[in-house]
C-alpha cells in the first residue's frame, strides 16, 4: 500500500471502503505526521485527537460508508466553527472563544463521513498572506521554511502540501485560497460568489454573506475538488429551498479547450518566471489541440476594474472590522496626499464610503462583470498569474501598507501584488488553481484558471486536464 501521506482524499476513501485501512488507523498516521513535522511548520495549530479517534472508532464500526468521505482525515482553516474549539481569526483577545455548533461547511464535512481533526493557522482577521498571529506565531512553508506558506488560508496549504492531512476547507477574499495553493503546489477552489453557504464562518456570527468573500476547498490533486464542492454547496436549507444544478463542463478534453492566456499586464509587475511559464503552458496547451490565444482580454480597462475591486474589498472588510482597526485606518486616510493612487490608498478609502458612492460602484462592477460574460461566450476559461511572486518571505512588521516587496528586482508596496487576486475576484467568477512548475530557487509557481460566473465545474475539469497533462501535485522534499 503506498503511503497515504500524499494521496488525494479520493483514493484515501478508496483505501477506506477496500478495508485496506480502517479510519483510525489512517487517523493515526496523520496524527503521527502532525505530531513529528508541525513543531517546523506549525500549520496545525489547534488540535482535536481525542474527539478525532472516538469518531475514527466508530466509524471503523459501521456496516456501511456514511459518504464519499469515509474516514478521511481532514483539517479545516481556523476561521471555521468546530464545536468545542476555538475561533479567533488570529485576534488575541477572542483566545476564549469556544465555538458552540459546527459551521454548515464541517456539518456537511462529517456527514460524508470525514475525521475533522484539527484547524490551521491564519492571519489576524484574515488579511495578511502572511499565516501569523500571536495566539499561535507563525506558520511556514514546506518548500522553504524561511518563506511563507501564504494567506489566509496558510496554514491549510502548508498542511496540505507537507501530508499532514487529507483535504482542507478554506476561505478567499483577496486571494485567500489562490494565494497559499500557489504558494504552496497544490490545488484550490475559488468558487462563485453566493454560491457556497458560510453560516459558521464569520467571528461576529454575521447571518449575511460578506460582499467577494466566499469559501472553498484545497486538496494535493484536482479530483478532490468538485468531490468537496459538491458537500459544500447545496444552499443553506435556513435561507432557501432552492436546488442548484451548476452547468457541466464545457469541455471535457483539453482538445478543442478555448483559452485565453494573460501572462502580464503593464503597470502591474509580475515575476518574470511565471510569465515565462505561462507562455510555455500555452505553447503546450497548442500541442495538445486548444485553440489558445494571448491577446484576447475582457472588454474592459483593467486598471480600472483593479480599482473598483480595491474600493469594493476594504468596503467589504470594514463590516467586520473591530472599531480600533477603523479608527486606524481612518487616522491613516487622513494623511494621505489626494494624488495617492497606490492600491493601498484606493483600498482603505473605502473605509468609510457612503453608501450612494457605493451603489455607484456596485454599477461600475456589474458592466464589468457583464464584460467579462460576454468574454466568456468566446473562450472556456482564462490562464493568467495567482499573484504578482512566488512565496514571500516571511514579513510580520507593520501592517500591510506599511510594508514593501520585490519583483524582478523592483520594489513595489506589499499590497500592490493585489492585482490578478482581484481582476477577477471582485467580479464573483470562480477560479481554480493548478500547480505550474517551480521557479529556478525551487519554490512552486500556480496557474490561475478563471471561468464564467457558475462555470465552477470547467475551472475544476481544466485544472484536472492540467493534472493528467502532468501538472501535477509534489510532495516537497524533507517531509517524508
């Protein structure tokens, strides 16, 4: 039997039903995992063995699988309400909050028979791409531990990425999900917006979902990632009654695939290698039969749909906000110069927009969003960069606006890389990341696969042509 550590969730529910594991068995070795490499990665940072073995037993008692689950161990991101565990989004003074009920996420989870057996680190508030806090320090990424496994869902990637689970749930609103995927050479699912229910995933217990902000999978191979939506996105039975059929996939081949490729984009730098390694996986995506093009774009000004992102993600934030980090940002926004169009002065302006200037934004989003419709009726899916680098290094000073980065040699304001996160993100379309390759420092490089609104299901086939194409997950080395 190969070693489960770096199997697909699919095949760990396979080894399950064929009894050549029992659930507990396959609960202890991961345990074992977490409890030998997470002292280096300190991914797993809150714990549940105990009440993890009492399921796995019962479990291995049952006649018959409870789901397409069964048995597998998995982890889910901080952020998420597990009874009897806390959820603080990193914030020190929530240490006490002891979650009463499951979130709908993990419900759905341990109905299909999943051993949810820990949660995984995150930023403070979610906001950071750096999976730091000072309840639980900092979470560091398999491939090199002197660099980030990303954020906000990092200490899911890393866990993911160094075998010390079999599936994980997580959650994007600036590239929350994409980001640690890319970061870390795995699989994840940026789903449509409204389309996967978050009751149990917000600090303040919010009943409405947040404006961009939605919650999705990431796994080690892109068979485990409609498996996991399809738990996941029935609509919450306390807000509707309705049944969501989402399309199939367009395509079912690489063969005929329609896909537009945007490798970079002017006044936005993006690391030269993944560039490069875009244009190389068009130049494969032609051998293989696509019709591929790398000039057709949206009909739109991407700058501009940039900023109304920008405006729309800190308005977003700002009803979740504690009121000390409002009065910063405001104190912030006061000093800025009137020309200042970095992204982090576009973001935070947003703090306090007026709820007319909203609306009036909200329209500019939805000519774009019908932009990109219209763009999609010529073209499956969209290849383009996760984010602006490969894995930062590790960065815990300052807030985010206050820091700077490097690209191809130049310095640019940390939350300037926003760029490809939210040229689609804000427009609610689905994304699914595939692993790319690995930059000449050995460091892992995604491809971001965008699709139409509800085109979830081709986003996902895509990533599985890329996997069968040999895109495909690997373990990093050391973590054996």
């Amino acid at each position: 039997m190969p070693d489960p550590a770096f199997l697909s969730a699919k095949r760990l529910a396979a080894l399950v039903r064929s009894r050549r594991i029992g659930c507990l068995e396959l609960l202890d070795h991961f345990i074992a995992r977490v409890e030998r490499h997470d002292n280096v990665l300190n991914a797993v940072v809150v714990r549940d063995f105990d009440r993890a073995r009492k399921r796995a037993r019962a479990l291995d008692r049952r006649k018959e699988p409870m789901g397409p689950l069964h048995g597998v161990p998995m982890t889910v991101k901080e952020s998420f309400d597990v009874a009897g565990l806390p959820t603080t989004w990193g914030f020190p003074d929530k240490k006490e909050n002891i979650a009463r009920d499951d979130a709908l996420a993990v419900q759905r989870f341990t109905a299909a028979g999943a051993v949810v057996f820990g949660k995984t680190n995150v930023p403070v508030a979610l906001g950071d791409w750096q999976s730091y806090n000072a309840i639980y320090g900092a979470t560091s990424n398999p491939w090199n531990v002197k660099h980030t496994p990303g954020g906000s869902s990092g200490g899911a990637a890393a866990a993911i990425a160094a075998g010390l689970t079999g599936l994980e749930a997580g959650s994007d609103i600036g590239g929350s999900i994409r980001v640690p995927a890319h970061f870390c050479g795995i699989f994840g699912h940026k789903p449509t917006w409204g389309l996967v229910p978050m009751r149990g995933h917000s600090l303040m217990g919010a009943v409405a979902m947040t404006d961009i902000s939605v919650i999705g999978p990431l796994a080690r191979s892109a068979e485990d990632l409609p498996l996991a939506m399809d738990l996941m996105d029935p609509p919450d039975p306390w807000d509707s009654a309705l049944e969501i059929k989402l399309p199939a996939p367009r395509v079912t081949s690489l063969k005929g695939l329609r896909v537009a490729v945007w490798p970079e984009q002017a006044g936005h730098e993006t690391d030269s290698e993944t560039a490069a390694m875009l244009h190389g996986l068009a130049r494969a995506l032609k051998k293989e039969g696509a019709k591929v093009d790398l000039s057709a774009r949206p009909a739109f000004d991407p700058s501009d749909a940039y900023e109304v992102y920008l405006n729309l993600l800190y308005a977003a934030l700002s009803g979740r906000a504690t009121q000390a980090d409002l009065e910063r940002t405001r104190e912030h926004v006061g000093k800025l110069s009137a020309d200042d169009r970095s992204a982090d002065a576009i973001m935070i302006r947003g703090v306090d927009l007026p709820h007319r200037d909203w609306l009036k934004l909200n329209e500019r989003r939805y000519r774009i969003r019908r932009a990109w419709s219209a763009f999609f009726t010529d073209w499956d899916v969209l290849l383009c960069p996760v984010i602006a680098t490969p894995a930062l290094p590790h960065r815990q000073d300052g807030q985010t606006w206050e820091r700077r980065t490097e690209v191809n040699g130049r310095e640019i304001p940390y939350n300037d890389a926003l760029f490809w996160p939210g040229v689609t993100c804000a427009f609610h379309l689905p994304a699914s990341v595939a692993p790319m390759g690995q930059t000449k420092a050995g460091l892992p490089v995604g491809v971001q696969i965008v699709g139409p609104l509800y085109g979830d299901r081709t986003t996902m086939a895509v990533a599985r042509m890329l996997e069968k194409a040999g895109h495909v997950f690997t373990p990093p080395p050391g973590w054996e």
